[in-house]
C-alpha cells in the first residue's frame, strides 16, 4: 500500500477537489484539526500503528502525514 495513495484517496472522499501534492497544506484544504485527527487515527488503525502526540503537532501537509506515516513503518 502506498501511503500517499491513501492519503489522497481519503481526502478526495472527504469532498476536496483541489489539485493535491505533497506540498497541500492540510489548512488550505478545509481539512481543519478535528478532520486531520479523524484521518490520523483512521490510518493507524488501518496500518496497526501509533503516532506520538508531539509528531501529530508538526503535521501541517500531505508530505508531513506521508512521511510520519512511513517513518513508523519502516
């Protein structure tokens, strides 16, 4: 699975229709805290994976979840 693949996909279901890059700030998507940690906790279920609380304060774009997502993975 590709997380960024999974990410997109999720937000395209949330009704964004902005053109989406890693670069999206998850702000300028209307993707306001409450979204973005219904969305985090969904892919830790989804992977069996926990983010620590002090890494979900730095995630601002779609590359921040990426790559928090598949540090953990590794």
């Amino acid at each position: 699975m590709k997380i960024y693949d999974e990410i997109i996909k999720t937000l395209k279901a949330r009704g964004v229709k902005q053109s989406l890059t890693k670069n999206s700030r998850f702000q300028d998507l209307g993707i306001d805290s409450l979204d973005l940690m219904d969305m985090v906790i969904k892919m830790e279920k989804q992977l069996n994976i926990r983010i620590a609380d002090e890494d979900l304060l730095t995630i601002k774009t779609i590359g921040d979840l990426t790559n928090a997502l598949e540090k953990l993975l590794k």
